[in-house]
C-alpha cells in the first residue's frame, strides 16, 4: 500500500473520469460517493482501499496551500453526510480544493 501523509490530495482513475478524497491518516478519505452510481452524492470517510476500488492511487501536490494539512483535515471531518453533491460545482475534486486550498474549479467530473 503507498505511503501518504494525512492532507494529501488523492486521486484515483475510473472508467471516464478521475476520482478524488482527502486522505486523513489510518487508512482513510474523505470523499464524495454513491454520486456515479446514481446514487444521491454523500461525503463520507471510508478506507483507502474502498475509496480506490482496486485502483492505482496517487496524491496531487500543491506548491502553495491555504489551510494547513490538519485544518484541511477537521474542515473536511464538519462536512461528513453533506449530500450537495453537483457534476459541476461540488463534485468531490472542487469538495477536496475548498478543504485544502479554498480552489473552486474542477478539471474531471470526479
């Protein structure tokens, strides 16, 4: 299993987009799911493994961050159950930005 540091932007491919989580430390992220299963988008924290579905996992690092690692980290945790989920504008990569960098725009669907 990689080795990331809690705060790590994860990012994982699926079939046509990427999919993106905080990673908090132990094992688990926070990310968006159930959205591509047509499923009302809910952020949830679950393990690594369940997050990658089997998939290669990599982090996406940032020259510069606005909120530290652990604040990044407890801002994600108030969000846990939020179902705001939107293809475009609250997807679980711009989810990840505002934790982490306060970043409002999204490359994927993710």
């Amino acid at each position: 299993m990689p080795r990331f540091t809690p705060g790590d932007h994860l990012v994982t491919a699926r079939f046509g987009y990427t999919h993106h989580g905080l990673y908090v430390g132990d094992g688990l992220v926070i990310h968006y799911q159930g959205a591509d299963l047509g499923l009302p988008g809910e952020i949830v924290m679950t393990s690594l493994d369940g997050f990658s579905d089997n998939k290669p996992v990599w982090y996406k690092p940032y020259p510069v961050r606005l909120h530290d690692r652990t604040e990044s980290i407890e801002r994600a945790r108030t969000r846990l159950g939020e179902h705001q989920y939107d293809v475009l504008f609250s997807n679980c990569e711009v989810t990840v930005h505002r934790q982490g960098l306060d970043v409002h725009n999204s490359e994927g669907m993710g």
